[in-house]
C-alpha cells in the first residue's frame, strides 16, 4: 500500500476515534479531514468537493424545505393530531413512530419521510412530554427497518439492484424480492426497540432561554369561524396538554373558573391558560385558536407575517403601572400582548385588566421589525425573538399534496428525486406554505457540511485502494464455506457503511462480491440481498446514513448515544438477515 492509502486509512480510524472520544462536532470532523486529503494531494480538488454537487445531498436540502412547508402550514399538525395522539408512555410514543414511519419508508425514500417527521416528531415531543432524544433515533432506524421492505424503499437497494443488472446482463429484481428478507428483520427490529429504547436512550430536553423558569398567563380566544366552536374542552385537545394548563373561561363577563373537560366552546370565549413559553407556543399552533386582542383591532389579517417575541419590562417604561388595556400596547409597540409571567409565577385574572410592573415577562406577537426596533428601548430590559410564525392552516392540506405530488412524480420516472425535491421547495414558498426566513433557517449546515464532506473520505479510500484491501482481507474470513462466506460479506459491508456510506459501500461491494460467488460457484441473489440488507443496517454510527445524520442534531446526541442504540441493533439485524437468507435461499449453484 503506498503513501496515500495509509493516510487515508490513518485519517478513517483517525476521525472515527475522534468523533467516538472527544466532543468535536461531526462537520468539523469530516471538514478537516477533507481539507487534509485536498492539501496533501491525495485527491484533486473536484474530488474532494465532490460531495457539495451530489444529488442526494441536494436532494436532503431540498427536502429540509419541504418539511419546512408541512410545518409552516400546520400541515405537521394533521398528522400528529390524527396518527401520533397522546401515548401514555414512552414506549407508546416510540411505537406510535415506528410502525406508521415503516410503512412510509417501504414506498418513499427514507430521506424525505425522515426530514418531513423530524419537526412533526419535535413538536409532539414537547406536547406530550418527552425529550426528543427518546424518539428521534427510533425515527431514523424505523425508517432504515421500512427502506429493507420493498426495492424501492431506499436507494441503496435500487444502486445494488442497477449494478447487478449492468455487470450480470440478468434480469432485475421485482419490487418485493427482498420482502421476506425486509419483513422478518422488521419485526425483529420493532420488538427490540419496544422492550430495550425506552430506558436505553438518553434524556436530553430542550432548555430554551425562558423555558421552565417562569409560568406565563396566556389569553386567547376561540374564533368564531373556526373548527373549535361547539366541541367540549377535551374534544377540542384542551385538556391534556402538557406544562399548560386551562385556568379559567370568560364567556360574554362571566368567568367559569374550574373548567370541565366536558364544558363546551362558544365563539369569544377567553381562554387563560398558564404555561412555559415553549407549550404557550404549541399551544397557538391549534388551529381556532387565535390571540385575544381584547377590543383591540385583530392581527389576524396580518398574522402571516408575525412571529412570537419576549420582552422583559424597565422601570422606565411607559407602561408601568397601567393594565394592559389602558396602555394601548398594541397601538403604541405594534405589538400585542399574549402572555405575562412575574416572578416564576402567573398572573391571576385577566390579561386586559393585569397592571403591568417592572421586571414583568411579556409574550408578544409582533413584526419582525419590533426586536431591531425596540432592542435598545428603554421600555424593554430584553428583547428576544423566539422565531415562531404562526402556522397557515389554510394551506395544510396544500402541503400535504406538494409532498405527495412530488414523490409520486419521483416514483413514476417523471421527474428525478432531486429535481422533485427541488420543485417541491419551491411550491412550499411560492403558495405561502412556509416563508423566505422559515426555509432559510430549516436548513441545517451542520448536517449538509457532515454529509457532503463525508464523500471526500469515502472517495479517498476507493481511489487509493484501501477499501478493496479492506474487503479482500476480510472476505477471507469465509474460509470456503457458503455461510461463513455469507456472514463475512454482511460484516464487511456493514463495517464499510459505518465508516464511509451505505450507497458507497455497496458501491463497492458489488463487483467484489460478484466476483466471488462466481469463482466459488455460489448463488449470487442471496449474496446481492445481503448486501443490500448490511448496507442498510447503518445503525451503529451517524455517518453511515443520512437519516442518523438529520436527527443527530434535533435529537442532541452525542457519538455515543449511536454506538449504545446501534451495535446491539446491528447485532440483532445481521443474526437475522443471515438465518433467513440460509434458510430460505440456496447458497450454491446446483
């Protein structure tokens, strides 16, 4: 092996020691590995940034978009209130992922069924009261389990299935030759998540700047012509809502404090709840509900364009010692108050009759020009944009039919996934389903840089041969016997898709594989299954699949939560995969 495949090999071992060891973000990891590669001339520089013009690394930005659009529309807000529901425990709640994101992943590239359930799954968690570590890696092997069902489930089994095809000249296989493979595996993979994911992953909930430190009082109000008006208090998803609480109605004067579950709606009802600042948000998601302006003139038909600000009151402000009400606030700020906390705790009664003091929490919907504006006020302590737009629910179903158009559109030939992907993010701006800023911010860097940046590596030691020597050497562990042949091509793969990429790995594997079966006269479809099964089976690392890589940040996991989760995983998925395929499929040629 000369100079360059050591390096390369040095620089593999090198980044994955540093990523399992250390704290060191994965981008930054896999950016200094790539400038070493560059510099030191073991790839030419189009080689190198080979990655940031590849397909499937547009296609995951494109996507980032179009999930921005469900969520912006409250398209996301269908789904969780119709599929998702109110599990009781955190068992539940990963099952209630699993099989529905499954089933999904069968049909539709896993990659746009991930980063479309990503903010579905944030949102719930919150509802619902459970960190998004707990769910977020089941997101993504649920989704890796479902890509093993069908052929078309991931494009790992569709670049196996075109290699094969280009290199044997046979037919291709049908749609659900790797289902009984896929499906055991499946099972198997669900049941260990049920019993082992609940106590096994981390708990690592979001703190954000005021969450849990202070109880805010929040009144809104049941819109006239929204679905809300007639349904009881549970009917209506009121009732068991976490870190909020229903305090009491004003209806027409009167207050209803004490508030049945079974106590019906009607049209101007105040609602005050008390809450932290992230369900207050979730709370204003639900479609009916709408601020209560309090006489005021509404901001409904400007709501597009606001988002939720925090400002913490001065003692030198103008509105000290004035309610609410009296103070004009919205005429005065462009602004309207939703919430107020005082010291940890919430303000009885109403809002519009609440005297503000000094030191007081305002929840406000606001422009986005307010924060510049009244940054450096002497009316406000602190200004903080929370950079949450109220959702278009006129546009749920919208979103829901852009995704769908574009997948079927991928799925039928008529357009590639990339440009499927891209022409479904611009329908999500250009109907209004998500904003200019809300795409802009739901592009993640940290995870494109990972990705893109991860093909120089993988490029690196196919150039340089270091990958053939690796599977050369470690395919001769079968020692001439069919299974063991069968065992070792599943650990090899496998160990490749950890270091490099799924599609890279089986890339590679194919010919080599090919190779083989024929000098040993061995059936080569169960040995192209097994391929593609271990190159799905990227559970152990974030770096071998793009689904681990999107929920490593939302999740706030660290390296080795993955290595916890996955290996056992890994374990479980290559036992099965080679007891089907030795069962069900002959090895040798007659």
């Amino acid at each position: 092996m000369e100079w360059q495949g050591i390096l390369s090999l040095g620089l593999a071992v090198g980044a994955l020691l540093v990523l399992i060891f250390t704290r060191v973000a994965a981008h930054l990891v896999m950016m200094g590995v790539l400038v070493i590669l560059s510099v030191s001339g073991v790839l030419e520089a189009s080689e190198a940034f080979a990655g940031f013009s590849n397909h499937g690394v547009l296609t995951v930005a494109a996507m980032f978009v179009v999930a921005a659009g469900i969520h912006g529309s409250g398209g996301v807000d269908l789904l969780v209130n119709h599929v998702l529901g109110n599990p009781r425990s955190t068992r539940r709640a990963q099952m209630r992922i699993g099989m529905p994101v499954a089933l999904l992943s069968a049909f539709l590239n896993n990659t746009p069924v991930v980063a479309t359930m990503i903010p579905a799954v944030r949102s719930w968690a919150k509802r619902i009261d459970i960190a998004p570590s707990k769910l977020m890696i089941p997101l993504s092997y649920s989704a890796i389990l479902g890509g093993t069902l069908t052929m078309i489930g991931t494009s790992t089994n569709l670049v196996v299935n075109g290699q094969y095809q280009e290199l044997t000249g046979g037919d291709s296989f049908s749609l659900f030759s790797i289902t009984a493979v896929g499906l055991p595996v499946v099972i198997v993979g669900m049941v260990f998540m049920y019993f082992v994911f609940p106590k096994s992953l981390p708990d690592r909930r979001e703190k954000g700047i005021f969450g849990n430190l202070r109880e805010f009082t929040l009144e809104v109000a049941i819109a006239s012509d929204g679905p809300l008006v007639g349904r009881t208090v549970e009917e209506a998803g009121l009732r068991n809502l976490k870190r909020i609480y229903l305090a009491e109605i004003e209806r027409q004067g009167t207050i209803i404090p004490a508030v049945s579950s079974e106590e019906p709606l009607q049209a101007g009802d105040r609602l005050v709840f008390a809450g932290d600042t992230e369900a207050i948000s979730d709370l204003l998601r639900i479609k009916g509900i709408v601020p209560s302006t309090d006489g005021e003139p509404t901001l409904a038909s400007e709501r597009r364009e606001r988002r939720l600000v925090e400002a913490v009151i001065s003692p030198h402000s103008h509105c000290i010692n004035q309610t609410v009400r009296d103070s004009h606030f919205r005429e005065r700020y462009g602004a309207a108050v939703l919430a107020v906390a005082r010291n940890g705790e919430r303000v009885p009664g109403n809002l519009g009759t609440t005297t503000l003091k000094p030191g007081d929490s305002l929840l406000l919907e606001a422009r986005p020009a307010f924060v510049s504006r009244q940054k450096y006020n002497k009316d406000f302590l602190l200004v903080s944009d929370l950079g949450t737009e109220p959702p278009r629910h006129q546009r749920a179903f919208l979103s829901w039919a852009i995704l769908v158009g574009i997948v079927l559109a991928a799925a039928f030939g008529v357009l590639s996934m990339l440009n499927a992907a891209l022409l479904g993010a611009a329908a999500m701006m250009v109907t209004g389903c998500c904003s200019a800023q809300q795409a802009q911010k739901s592009l993640d860097p940290t995870v494109l840089l990972t990705i893109a940046s991860s093909f120089a590596l993988g490029n690196a030691m196919y150039k340089t041969g270091v990958a053939q020597w690796l599977a050369d050497g470690l395919l001769t562990m079968g020692l001439g016997h069919p299974l063991l042949i069968l065992f070792s091509t599943y650990v090899v793969v496998w160990l490749l898709t950890e270091s490099i990429t799924n599609n890279a790995a089986a890339i590679l594997m194919v010919p080599v594989v090919l190779e083989m079966t024929e000098k040993a006269s061995l059936n080569p479809e169960p040995f192209m299954l097994v391929v593609m099964m271990a190159a799905s089976a990227s559970f152990s690392t974030p770096l071998g699949y793009q689904t681990n890589l999107m929920v490593y940040g939302p999740g706030g996991y660290k390296f080795t939560d993955f290595l916890k989760a996955g290996v056992p995983m890994s374990i479980l998925v290559g036992t099965t995969t080679v007891a089907v395929l030795s069962l069900g499929w002959p090895l040798t040629l007659a």
